[in-house]
C-alpha cells in the first residue's frame, strides 16, 4: 500500500508542476496585452486613394498638459492644386464623453501644389482622455477647393478615419 501512495504522489507532483508551468505561461501572456482587442485591430489611415495620409500618430502629451493629440499628414495627389478650407473631426469619449465634432485648424500651408504635403494637428482637451495602449479611431473630414481652374472651385469635402494605439509622447 505504502508503493501506491507514492505512485499517486509522484503522479500529482508531476502533474502539479506541469500545471503551475502552464498558468505561468497564461499569466505572463495576458499581462503582456496579448490578448487585448488593441493586438488584434489595424492601425491605419484612409482617405481616399489620391490623398495618401503617409504618417499618423495619436499621443498622450505627458502630465502638464494631458491631453490626447492627433498628428497626421496628407498628401496631395489629385493632380492639381487644391486649398484647404476646413477641418473637422468626430470623436468618441475622447477628450469629452460621447460622440463630439471637434473644428479643427487649417495646416500651416492650406494651399497645396501636386504632390505637396500637409500636416495637421488636434488636440482634444478634456477629463474623458485614453489610457496608454488604447486603440481610438478618429473619423477626419476635409474641405478643400479645387484649383484646376481659377477662381477656385468648390467647396468639395472627403471624409478619412484614423485607427490608431495612443502612444506615449514622442
């Protein structure tokens, strides 16, 4: 009888260790964010095909201003010269709780030769503000005129979405 409780101790033992390996490897791989929806989701920036959006980044400016801020930039590929007129963006419990429309300021240069660049900024103050690792996707609406032909045509508007992680400032 003292060789079968042995046997079972042995058996549970083995079994014990094998088991606590396993919750360890578990542990280590939820606390990682392994799992969170943020791993699993594409960070991207889409408008439409001729005005490319090469660079994005929405971050958290640090404890003296906490504010979370977009930083994006546009390139114009239409072909022709266009001039931006406004900028708007649609957020959600960012900033403020619930959905909220936000006008933004024109990028330092509005008017955009072929193949130049634009960049713009947001900042969304507010008590509603993502943690680190947060995944927000902020939808952009641009108006621009276009001046193929002058005077200027338009208003002409396109809509783009930012899905991004808030990262830690840059």
């Amino acid at each position: 009888m003292g060789l079968k409780a042995q046997a079972a101790m042995e058996y549970l033992v083995n079994y014990g260790w094998a088991l606590l390996a396993l919750f360890l490897v578990v542990a280590f791989l939820i606390s990682s964010g392994a799992f969170s929806s943020s791993s699993f989701s594409a960070q991207e920036c889409i408008f439409q095909p001729s005005l490319p959006c090469p660079s994005f980044i929405i971050y958290r400016q640090g404890s003296s201003n906490p504010a979370a801020r977009l930083e994006f930039a546009l390139v114009n590929g239409l072909g022709f010269p266009i001039n931006i007129s406004n900028v708007s963006y649609e957020t959600s419990n960012l900033g403020q709780e619930g959905k909220k429309v936000w006008v933004g300021p024109l990028p330092s240069q509005p008017f955009l030769q072929p193949g130049a660049r634009a960049n713009f900024s947001m900042d969304f103050p507010g008590a509603s503000q993502p943690s680190f690792r947060q995944f927000r996707t902020i939808h952009v609406s641009v108006s621009y005129y276009s001046c193929k032909t002058l005077p200027c045509t338009g208003p002409y508007t396109t809509s783009g979405r930012i899905s991004s992680i808030v990262e830690e400032k840059p």
